[in-house]
C-alpha cells in the first residue's frame, strides 16, 4: 500500500493574508464547507487570536466540520494558544498550529529575542498547548533560513515535548527544489527522535518553486505533509498550489508512490468559489484549473486530441471538475431547482429568508439573460454573501450616458445606512464617471491600486465581474460586484469596498 499523503490547506489562513483577500464569517464557512468536501485532510480555519472575527470565524467552522480536522494558527504564547483551543472546542479533530521565528535574522530584527530564549518559548509553547488539544503542530518561521544545529536543537525539544507534527516552512520563497529536499533530510537524519512526527512544508512562491520545493520535501526530504492553498492564494507571490500538488501526485504516482484522499472533481468547484470570493481571478493558462489548461489551439494539437486524448492530454478535465460547467437554469426554473443547484454547488445558505432573496436575484439575472450558468449563481451568491443589513452603502439604481465626442456623465443612486442619495459626475469613460460620483458623495479619499473585470462565462452576454481594490490608511481591501452590465457592476464592486473599509477590524497579520 502507498503511503497517505495528508494534504493541509491554509486558504483561510494564509491565503487571506493576500492584500485585500480578508474574507467574512459566512464566506469563510462556505469555502470551508467546500473544502470538506474536497476531503482535505486539515483545514486551517484562521488565526484565532488575531481579532474577534477570525476567533468567530475559527469556531463557526470548527462546530460545522466533521470530516476533516480543523486548525487554528496561534503564535509560540499562552494568550494565543488559549484563544486557539477555546475556538476550537467544538471540533470533532482540532490540532493547534503555533510558531515562533528560528532564523537569525528574524530572531535578532524582529523578535529582538537570543536564540536561548526563542529555544524556551518554543518548548514551553509546546508543553502549555499540548495540556489543551492533542494534536500540536510546530512551525519554525523562516526555517530554511535557520541555522541547522539551532533547528535541530529546537525541533528535538518540541517534539520531545508531544508536538505531532513539525512544519519546515520556506517563509520567503527563498528554497531551491534540491536544496530544500536536502534541508529537510538533513533534518530528518539528524534529530533522534524525528519519527515521533510527522513532517510537514510549506513554500512560498516568491521565486515561482513553491510547488516544486513542495515535491522536493516530500520526494527526497521525505515529509508527509503539504500546506497548499486553493489557486496558490497568498501574500506576496502566493502559496503551493492545491490543485497543482494533488494532480503532480496523482498523475505521477509513479514517481512519487503516494497517495491522496482529495475528491478531485471538487477542485474547480472549489477554485471557481475562492476565486469569486476573493476577487483574485484565475489566469487563463493556470495550471489544472485556468480557462485554457485544457484548451488546445495548435492545429496539430486538436488532431491529435480528438485521435487520442492522452497524446497532449496528461489528465482528464472530468477528473477535475470540469464537466460540471455546463447551463443548469434557466427563466422557467422554479425554486426547488435553485435550491437543488445551490446544494449541489455546496452554497449552504442556512435560512429560508437567503434561500428566497438569492431565489429573487436569481429569477431577475433570468430576465436578463436567457441561460444561466453554474458560475452564475456562485457569483449571485458570492455578490449576495458580501453585502448585509448592517453595510453602510447599498446599490440601488445607476444610469449614464456615453456618445463618441462627448464626456461621458453618470447618475447614481444608492443608500447609505438606509437613507437614499443621488450623486453624479463626469469622468473620463462611464465607470469612470460612476465611480467618481460615488466619491463625489462619499469622500472616501481611498486610492484604488487595482481595477479588474473577469467575464464570468463565455459570451457577449456573460455577467462581467469586476474587482476593486482599494487602500486607504494602511488598509487594502477587495469589493466585488457582478451584473450583465459592467458599469453597474463596478460601482457594486466599489461600494462593496467602501464597506469593508467601513466595518474591517485591525487583524494581526501572522507569517509561515
């Protein structure tokens, strides 16, 4: 029998750590849910300790998962690990993730700690969470950067002291695949008691490696584990990538004699809600699950696909998911069908007064457009899930007026804390326009620093949805709006900014 690769995802911890990515409560549950069914073995469900949301976020999840065993990250101190194992106590499995930097140079620019004193807090971390959940996962930040003799001597002592799982993480990109393979051997050989654990990596793709340094821990390190995230969301450059990791294991399971427990055909599923959650598209030529990973343009190509599939095909798109995209509903479809869909695509939404408000929204996008497609309805959802009562800004109606030679101007109206206001402006094009009449009534003094539209399916007549990003005082958020109209969704997409300006807490921003 081949060995269980156990897959832990972190899109819900790391992963939001993207500038702008913050996700809610409910968004977190339903990407959760998702990934349960993908069956990923851990999921990081957040950071507990980081603000009362992520600790409401951590708990939902934790009280709702069944299957799979849910993670909090938590620093190398009591107050965090104590938050950590509070929110989880509902967990049918609950494991612990705590960290404290090893390299010199966090230890000394950052920590402002000795090496001797990063030494007792690890162990005494260890030994406190260990008194609280069974399963405790140490992470050594920046680790491929650490001293070995000081790793070994840390790593040693908190798996002396019950950690279960030690994670080797290459915190700023900065592995080479052999390199990192060799560093975690080396690790592996040297620590007496290393077989008292499992071993775990987790890469960065600053240099672009993180999922070949991922299969280089695991081929010649001989780790166990592999921390990923959906669509390789991150900071910076991003994380492993999920759905990269699994396909390489399993198509190669020659090479690699390793299996894994992931559903794959759940994994655009759950690409396509990280995605239009986040507003972070998907580029078309991404590996697995980008619009053209099993596009084949090439004359030679096409005749060779359709003589035989495998002479340029190394995988089954059915595998992945991607027969599933294909027209569900459509005008005539009555409400038992939407909601059947709704669970089908794994939205849970968990009163009847959702069910009938996204019912609504769905039978006006019918009236719009005559086929609606799987994406449709994520994006409704997705759309429906950013905004609630308590926003201070809501859409309600737009016009604007565009003709070649002639500035374009732009009426809005829309509520603020449930008091209706008109705005209008000019600008250099009609979003342009719509969006400064926004600004003109709000004054937000928010810079956007990103602009995006992603055409949710593949026609003219395809909802467009529009991402915006916004910073303002430190703070980068993403607003996300969808509408057959690319104007109306833009300025849906900036008032959903605008709120999360408004309403997002101060977070404590981890690492790993």
């Amino acid at each position: 029998m081949a060995e269980k690769l156990i897959i832990f995802d972190t899109t819900l911890r790391d992963g939001e750590q993207s500038p702008g990515a913050s996700m809610t409560r409910d968004e977190k549950l339903r990407i959760a849910r998702q990934l349960e069914r993908l069956k990923v073995d851990v999921i990081e469900a957040g950071f507990a300790a980081s603000s009362q949301g992520d600790f409401e976020a951590v708990k939902a999840i934790a009280d709702a998962i069944k299957d799979s065993t849910v993670c909090s990250l938590s620093r190398a101190n009591d107050r965090d690990i104590s938050k950590a194992a509070e929110a989880l106590k509902g967990a049918n499995s609950a494991r612990i993730h705590t960290f404290i930097a090893t390299s010199a140079l966090h230890m000394e620019k950052k920590l402002r700690m000795t090496p001797d004193q990063v030494f007792e807090q690890a162990v005494q971390s260890v030994r406190f969470a260990k008194n609280l959940v069974g399963d405790i996962e140490f992470s050594p930040e920046d680790g491929f950067r650490s001293d070995m003799d000081f790793l070994c001597r840390i790593l040693e002592a908190v798996i002396r002291e019950g950690a279960t799982t030690i994670n080797v993480p290459d915190t700023v990109g900065y592995a080479i695949p052999e390199l990192y393979g060799d560093f975690i051997k080396t690790l592996r050989t040297r620590i007496p008691n290393s077989d008292k654990a499992i071993w775990s990596v987790h890469c960065h793709n600053d240099l672009g490696m993180a999922v070949a340094n991922s299969l280089a821990g695991i081929k010649i390190g001989g780790a166990r584990q592999i921390e990923c995230t959906i669509n390789g969301l991150g900071e910076r450059a991003g994380n492993c990538a999920l759905e990269e990791v699994v396909m390489a294991i399993k198509t190669r399971s020659d090479y690699f004699g390793l299996t894994v427990g992931i559903d794959t055909q759940q994994i655009l599923a759950a690409s396509r809600m990280v995605s239009q959650t986040t507003g972070f598209v998907v580029q078309p030529n991404k590996a697995v699950v980008g619009a053209n990973a099993f596009a084949h343009a090439s004359g030679i190509h096409q005749d060779g696909v359709l003589k035989a599939r495998d002479t340029y095909e190394i995988m089954r798109a059915q595998d992945i998911g991607w027969s599933n995209n294909k027209i569900v509903l459509g005008k005539l479809s009555g409400r038992n069908a939407f909601k059947q869909r709704l669970q089908e695509l794994g939205v849970d939404l968990q009163s009847e007064a959702e069910i009938n408000g996204a019912f609504a929204k769905f039978k006006e996008l019918a009236d719009r457009k005559s086929d609606i497609f799987d994406e449709d309805i994520l994006a409704l959802v997705s759309e429906e899930s950013h905004s609630n009562d308590k926003d201070t800004f809501n859409f309600v109606s737009l016009s604007q007026r565009s003709e070649t030679g002639e500035r374009p101007h732009a009426s809005i109206v829309f509520n603020v804390n449930g008091t209706e206001v008109h705005s209008e402006s000019d600008g250099n094009g009609p979003v342009d326009a719509s969006l400064k009449a926004i600004e003109k009534h709000v004054q937000s003094g928010a810079e956007m620093v990103l602009y995006s539209v992603n055409a949710i399916s593949g026609s003219t007549e395809s909802q467009g949805e529009v991402t915006v990003r916004l910073q303002n005082s430190g703070r980068i958020v993403n607003g996300v709006g969808s509408d057959p109209d690319i104007v109306v969704a833009s300025a849906k997409a900036y008032l959903s900014a605008l709120n999360k300006i408004r309403s997002q807490a101060e977070r404590v921003m981890a690492q790993g």
